[in-house]
C-alpha cells in the first residue's frame, strides 16, 4: 500500500493509464497515429502495444479508439469486419473524410498545444 492507501500499480497498468488519459483528450473531428498516441502518453516507439492494447478495449468502452490510425493516416482495420466499419462510420459521423482507406492527416490530425511557461 502506498502512504494514500492504494496499492501501488504495476508498470503495465501505469502505461495502459497514461495512454488511456492521452486518448481521453483526442477530441471529435481530429485523428492521431498510434505512433503519436504512444508519443504523448510518454511511451515512446510502442505504435504497435497501443494498437494491442486498444484492440482489447471492452465493447462498450468510452474511449475514442475510432480516432487512432495507422501511419500516414492509413486505417488499419479492414473494411467490411464489423470494428472497421464501425470505425468509418464514427470517423464520417465526425465530419472526417476517408479517401482510399486514408484520412488527410494534414487536414484532421491532432495536435495537443505545446505549454510552453
């Protein structure tokens, strides 16, 4: 038990927390890579435990795991299964256009506002 009385988190919970409060804040109309997601939750290079990681969501979770894409905006889940089609109509119900399994990265990416004090 810590001295506030929790007990304290394993390091594999401690990373799924960072990257779950970094994907909390990805708002509506905007995408981010998994290598970005990994990025600003603190995680470094783990493009590829992000996308295990939310590949493990529960099916009635909050999170806008919808917003996270492959490299270079690239949709990473087949059409035609039911999480790839449920994303595209998520990302389309957001006003974001999806050109050859592409979203404009440019035009729809995320990015957080550097504080600078």
């Amino acid at each position: 038990m810590t001295e506030h009385g929790e007990a304290p988190q394993d390091p594999a919970q401690i990373r799924r927390t960072a990257l779950y409060l970094t994907l909390a804040q990805v708002p509506a109309g905007r995408v981010v890579s998994y290598g970005q997601l990994a990025e600003m939750a603190g995680l470094g290079r783990a493009a590829r435990w992000v996308g295990r990681t939310l590949s493990q969501l529960p099916a009635d979770t909050r999170l806008p795991w919808h917003r996270v894409l492959g490299a270079g905006g690239r949709i990473s889940l087949p059409a035609g299964s039911p999480s790839g089609d449920e994303q595209r109509a998520r990302l389309r119900g957001e006003g974001i256009t999806i050109r050859n399994n592409r979203v404009d990265i440019q035009r729809h990416g995320w990015r957080p506002v550097e504080h600078s004090g």
